[in-house]
C-alpha cells in the first residue's frame, strides 16, 4: 500500500507552487517596462509628423501640441517663419510656458528663460531647447 503524502509535505508544496507563481507574474509585471523601452518604436516615419494649421499660430504667438508623445511648441516668429521647440526645460524637465509680451518662454520650476528660437537666456538650463524639423504645405505646418 501506498502512503499518502503528510499534511506539512502538501502544504510546502503549495505554499512553493503559490510563491513561485506569483514571483513569476511579479517578475514579468517589472520586466514588461523594461522590454516596451527598450524594443524599437513600431511605424514609420511618417506617423512621427504632425500637422498644424497655420491658422492656429498667429505672429508672435506660440501654439503646444504633443509630439512623438512629449509636449512641444510651434512658434511663428514673422509671416511664414514657423519655429519647433521641445516644450520640455533642459535643466529638470519641467515644462515651459509662453510669455507673449515678452517673446520667450520661461520655465516655471527654476526661472530658466529661453529665446523663442529655444536659446537659454537666464537661469540654471544647461543648453538650449531641442528643435524638430519644419516645412509648410498649403495651409499646413508640418513638424517632423
């Protein structure tokens, strides 16, 4: 006759199927992140570019949107002259705002100042905001 296995072996069984298990889902819960970042983008190009209006930027004004899923500004300095700018302070990445009456964007968190071609004028930013590519057609802006 056969023994069965004793009330303490069944539950050390179960107890380490039930740890190792949830060590499993633990581990790919943290490593999903990990593997979303580090694979390359999926698309193409083109899905990097967006299209604005020109209609929404007037001269000297200053339009936010999202690109390529961070905040970003399009800036129309003179008719027809379109800026692209991060929207993002280089210092610790908070975000700019837009000073119309003075014509540059100042970030909020620590009095950084930048020209609204994105060159730092004052304040603890280390290097100017990063640009994106700008072209026009009809009556599109297209940044990308």
């Amino acid at each position: 006759m056969e023994r069965e296995p004793s009330s303490p072996h069944r539950r050390r069984f179960f107890l380490t199927t039930l740890l190792g298990g949830l060590g499993t889902v633990l581990l790919v819960a943290a490593g999903w992140p990990v593997w979303q970042f580090l694979s390359p983008r999926k698309g193409t190009e083109e899905e990097d570019k967006v299209a604005i209006p020109r209609s929404r930027i007037e001269v000297g004004g200053a339009h936010f949107f999202q690109f390529r899923g961070h905040p970003a500004v399009l800036v129309q300095n003179a008719p027809g002259d379109f800026i692209a700018l991060s929207a993002v302070c280089t210092h610790l990445g908070c975000i700019v705002q837009w000073l119309p009456e003075k014509q540059e964007f100042l970030c909020p968190c620590h009095a950084g100042i930048f020209s609204r071609e994105g060159k730092v004028v004052a304040g603890p930013p280390p290097k100017p905001l990063p640009s994106f590519p700008v072209a026009l057609a009809d009556d599109q802006v297209l940044v990308g």
